[in-house]
C-alpha cells in the first residue's frame, strides 16, 4: 500500500490538477474503506468474545445459581454506570436473550466505608441503574427485579483490608 502511494505520488505530479483532485478523492475513499474494515473487524472481535463470555455467564449461573461480577463500575457515589461496564451488561442481556426461561435478581453491593442508610439507598439506585440498563437492551422488566444491600453482606469484613473494595459488586442471582 505504502509503495502504491509513494509511486502514486510521483505519477501525481505529472498528472493535470484536475487529476491530481481526483486522485486526492480516491485516496480518501480508499482511507475511509480501510478504516471501516478495520472497525468491522475490531466488532467481530468483540462479538466473539461476548459470546464466548456469555456461555461462561449462563454456565456459573446454572451451576452457582449466581454470578458475581466486579466489572461493572459506576461514578463515584452515583449509579451512573461507567462506559467500561457496557460489554459485561450487553453479555449478560445476550445471555437472558438466548435463555428466555432465565430471572434474575440484581444485587448491588457496597464498601463498608459511610453511613449503612446511604450505602443501602446508593446500592438500591445501582441495581435500578442495571435493571433498567438490562431493560434498554430488550430484556422484558418482568424477568429481573432489583434490590439494593448496601454494606450489610461483606467479602471483606475489615474496611482496611486490600481486599475491602471486592466488598463494592453486583450479583446476579437465579430465582
């Protein structure tokens, strides 16, 4: 590709400014297919491995009759949910898709750090934020409930401990 253009140019300053404009437009057109394949190819990649993730979800799921998962983060102190969450949500919503049978219950967990009440009311807003997430995504809200635990089910029961921020994590449970 590169010698392509290089010879391209060279032959270009031979050619007439209209030709040289024309090939300027071919050369764009050119740049914008090969960065739409490029993009095509980085989807698949995804689509693949969502799909090879959601085999795993729906496997823990019938063996565990849940899955916990520390991928899915929100802003600090907000139930905003954090674009980095988005393939771990769209996984879980592709596994409910192929497994029509399948309800959830979405339980959000929060650091021991702060006050019990505000930990509850933010883990209760978090696990509306993915069933509604969930719901966006074509999942019938019938099949999913939410509920909030705040602090009061810790991994880690010492809030110094390296481990303490696993406290902070959304379980999907099989009802």
């Amino acid at each position: 590709m590169k010698l392509l253009l290089l010879v391209g140019g060279l032959l270009l300053s031979l050619l007439p400014l209209t030709t040289q404009a024309q090939f300027g437009l071919l050369t764009g057109a050119v740049d914008r297919a090969v960065s739409r394949a490029a993009e095509r190819e980085v989807n698949k990649a995804v689509e693949r491995k969502l799909t090879e993730k959601t085999g795993e979800y729906y496997a823990q799921l019938m063996d565990n009759g849940r899955v916990v998962s520390h991928s899915i983060a929100f802003e600090e102190g907000s139930a905003t949910l954090l674009a980095d969450s988005q393939p771990f949500v769209k996984g879980m919503a592709d596994m409910l898709r192929r497994n029509p049978d399948v309800r959830l219950r979405i339980e959000a967990h929060t650091l021991l750090a702060g006050e019990a009440p505000a930990n509850q009311r933010l883990s209760q807003r978090r696990a509306d934020a993915v069933r509604a997430a969930l719901i966006g995504l074509g999942i019938d809200g019938t099949r999913l409930s939410a509920k909030g635990l705040g602090s009061t089910q810790p991994l880690y029961s010492e809030p110094d401990d390296e481990y303490a921020p696993l406290n902070q994590r959304l379980e999907f449970v099989k009802l």
